[in-house]
C-alpha cells in the first residue's frame, strides 16, 4: 500500500467512525456492537495511518496535517518515484 492509499483509506475509515458517533448520538438505546464497531474503525484508521502513511524511501513518517508535498522532508527524495 502506498502513502497515497493510506491517506484514502484512513480518511475513509475516520469517516466511517464519525458516522457511528453521530448515529450513536442519535439513538436512544446505543448498543454494544455499534460502541465496538465506532472503535474499531477508528483503531484501524489510526493504525492504517501510522504503519502505511510513510515515505517510500527511508519510511520516515509522512506529516499528518496538509499535503505531504512533492518530496519527503526527511530524505529529500521525491515520494512519487
Ligand atoms: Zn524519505
């Protein structure tokens, strides 16, 4: 997977777990599997984020705010090559 995909995916399954809170916050009677489910989705993006999102050179961690850029700020290399 590249940093690229990382950034889609993680994005996405942050999503995914704001939309359980805000239905959590709706619903009267939350139940436990919606509770798991909210947290699983944001451990997963978390970790999706932290173990993929990375410069594919030197595997320095890419920055989480903004747009990584057309070069890793560590090596210099260019993250598309
Ligand atoms: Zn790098």
């Amino acid at each position: 997977m590249n940093y690229r995909m990382a950034r889609i995916i993680s994005l996405v399954l942050a999503l995914a777990a704001m939309g359980c809170i805000w239905f959590l916050t709706m619903s009267e009677d939350p139940n436990i599997l919606l509770v798991a489910t909210t947290g699983a989705l944001f451990i997963s993006a978390l970790a999706v984020h932290l173990i993929f999102y990375r410069c594919p050179h030197c595997r320095k961690r890419l920055p989480s705010r903004g747009h990584p850029g057309e070069s890793c700020r560590k090596c210099g290399k260019k993250l598309d090559s």
